[in-house]
C-alpha cells in the first residue's frame, strides 16, 4: 500500500475494534468520499481534545460545563447514578427509563495496576451528597472484583452522608439460557430476586 493509505490504516487499526482489514476498508471509503466529509472528519478529530472536557459537577465528558444532563432541569436531582464509565452513562441514559442524575468515575479500584480511591471521583461524589438535595445513590459498577471494590468504597465515603445507597440488581440476562449461566451470575440473580406484580 501506498504510504498516505498505510500511515491513516495503521492509524484506525489502533482504535477499539478495529482490525488490518476494517482499517483498510475505511480509509477506502474515505477515499471515494466526498472532500467535504473528510474535511469534516478530520476537524472534528483534530478539535476533539479542545472541545470536550469533563464536567465539573459529575465527570461526565461534554462540549460544555456543566453538561446537558446536569443543566437540565427536568432530571430529578434527589438520585445520582453512579458509573464506571461514560459509555455505561450513555448505556443507562439510552434505555430511556431512568431520568435522574449521574456521576462518573474513570475507573474503578485496581490496586495491582497502580489505580487507587485518589484516582478516581469520590471526593467530588461526596461532596454533591452532602451538599445538595441527593437522597439516594444508585451504585451502577460491574458485578466484577474491581467494582464491588468500588461499590464499598462508596459505602465507605457516603457512610455520614445520610443517603439512602442502592446497587443495581445482576443476574441472568433477558433472552438467555439458564444452563449457560455461570454460577455467580446465578447466585446473584436468585439473591436479588422480586416479588412478582
């Protein structure tokens, strides 16, 4: 391959998902574009570290402070769910059903790779609990070793808080087949069990 075509395949084979072939096909396409659109997509990933920042009152990545979800008004400001992630906010606030706020981490307690509670936004969820009208906590991180880590680690900072602290529930996912279960997932599903309406 030419060197202009392999510099910007070798480029998009280095994000998530993508491999040698589909960075290839890309950069074809992009090729038989119009000028316009790449001219477009080039700014827009050439501005993109200027544009976003974190929002100051719950991490979440914006073009603007605060973000959208805390400057809307309408969200109920008496519960704050807590994510790892900005994909796991935008996965939660996709589903449509929950319109209260969020807080973003960046991560979650991983002390063997030198990720510890100073690394992430604890302190600030702390102080929005103790300093507004938070009633409750949703502690929405993965069912995983890191993120009940994190989950009690949250107990711990919102202990004098006076919030009412909740986890989400795991268990079998909608559509599958209990025999391909793990057993955790399993015993989760059963623990956290509701009574039928």
């Amino acid at each position: 391959m030419a060197g202009a075509i392999q510099d910007l395949a070798d480029l998009l084979a280095r994000l998530p998902g993508v491999g040698r072939r589909t960075a290839t096909r890309l950069v074809f396409h992009m090729l038989k574009a119009n000028s316009d659109y790449t001219d477009a997509l080039g700014t827009s990933i050439a501005t993109l570290h200027e544009k976003i920042r974190r929002c100051s009152i719950c991490a979440n990545i914006s073009d603007s402070d605060p973000c959208s979800i805390c400057d809307d008004a309408t969200r109920d400001a008496r519960v704050i769910c807590v994510v790892e992630s900005v994909p796991d906010l935008w996965a939660i606030e996709s589903s449509g059903s929950y319109r209260g706020r969020f807080h973003v981490l960046h991560g979650l307690l991983k002390p063997l790779d030198g990720v510890g509670p100073d690394d992430l936004n604890v302190d600030l969820l702390s102080d929005r609990t103790h300093n507004s009208e938070v009633e409750e906590v949703i502690v929405a991180t993965r069912p995983s070793v890191e993120g009940e880590a994190t989950a009690l680690l949250i107990k711990h900072a919102l202990a004098e808080a006076g919030v009412h602290l909740t986890r989400i529930a795991s268990g079998v996912p909608h559509g599958s087949e209990l025999e391909y279960t793990d057993s955790r997932t399993l015993d989760r599903a059963i623990d956290d069990r509701r009574e039928m309406k």
